[in-house]
C-alpha cells in the first residue's frame, strides 16, 4: 500500500482506520494486565510496518516514536486522563458530566 500512496497517505489511512478502532472505548482496559492488551500493541506494531514496510522481524520502536504514534497502555492512559479533564471542565458528553453523578471522584 506505502508504494501507491506514499508514507504520509498510508500513515493517515492507517490512523483512521485502524488505530481510531483501537481507540474506541479502550478506556475500559484500563488496569488489564499486559498480556490481555498485548495483541493491541501487535496491532499498532503491524500498522507501524505497513506504513514503514519494514519486514516482520525489524524492530518498530522508532518508527512509531517517528510516527506519534504512542504504544497501547499510554493511548490508554491518555483517553482517560481526557474524559476526566473534560469531565471536570464541563467540556464532556453529558453521560459523563458530574451534574448527573455518572462520575464519582
């Protein structure tokens, strides 16, 4: 696909399909053990070789540090620490706010 495209276009369509599914509602595997999130950070380390077209065994660290792109448990930690900024700011869903006690702190 990277020949096609190029890296930029690759790394876009890759962001928005693959790694917006890995973002979507992982706010709940916060506190899992390693293991259990272990085949995301597969995922985000395939992705990394799509875009890269490096070969299975090559290591992706840099790449992916070159990408922005962060590894599976700080994405994690990341969302939460947004819905609860937001949440304390007034700037969340109103499912969330804590006018409606949906979050208790």
């Amino acid at each position: 696909m990277m020949r096609l495209f190029g890296r930029d276009v690759t790394a876009n369509v890759v962001a928005a399909l693959v790694l917006t599914g890995l973002d979507y509602c992982n706010a709940v595997l916060a506190g899992l053990s390693y293991s259990t999130i272990a085949p995301l950070q597969r995922v985000i380390n395939a992705a990394t070789r799509l875009v890269y077209g490096l070969r299975p065994r090559d290591h992706v660290t840099d790449a992916t540090i070159e990408l922005h792109w962060l590894p599976i448990r700080a994405r994690i930690h990341f969302k939460l620490c947004l819905l609860v900024h937001r949440a304390l700011n007034g700037q969340s869903p109103n499912y969330v706010s804590a006018d409606n006690n949906a979050l208790v702190l």
